[in-house]
C-alpha cells in the first residue's frame, strides 16, 4: 500500500478541481479571454498541481521511504535516491 493510500478520495477530488480548471482555460483560449487572466489562471492551476505533488512527496518519504530505512540496506538507499530525483524533477518544473 502506498503512503497516499489514506487520503486518495482526497486526492482524487483535488484533481477533479484541476481538471476543471483545465478545461476552463480551454474554454478561456476557445472565447478569446485577454491573455492575462489566461495566465493569472495557468498559475493557479500550476500551483494546485504543485500542492498536490508536496502532499505526494511529502507522504512517500513518511511512508515508503522510511519503511525502507527501518528494513535498511540496499532498498533504504534506492528509496533515498528515487526520492531525491523525483524532488529534483519537481524543482525543474
């Protein structure tokens, strides 16, 4: 089970929300919206999708990734750099 395994209902609604805001930019960009509220709506779907990417973080170090340092070994250190590189593709973004 993963470490978002409790709150996937939660989850699951905050992407629904971003899904429709999605399709309102769609809606925006098809009616020819002035380019700044555009925008100002780009930035706040981006930071939703950053919400829900530090609440996934978040519990995979809480869950997996401490799981895997309590059994140690090779497994611990896999989980460590998986952890990092995703943090690290998160910060590129």
């Amino acid at each position: 089970m993963y470490g978002y395994a409790s709150n996937k209902d939660d989850y699951g609604k905050r992407l629904r929300r971003i899904e429709g805001q999605i399709r309102g930019l769609q809606r925006m960009v098809e009616d020819d919206a002035y380019c700044i509220d555009i925008l100002t709506q780009v930035a706040a779907a981006t930071k939703a999708l950053q919400s829900v990417a530090i609440g996934l973080v978040s519990e995979h170090m809480r869950h997996c990734v401490a799981q895997a340092i309590e059994q140690g070994g090779p497994e611990a250190d896999a989980k460590i750099k998986e952890a990092s590189e995703a943090i690290a593709r998160l910060v590129r973004s």
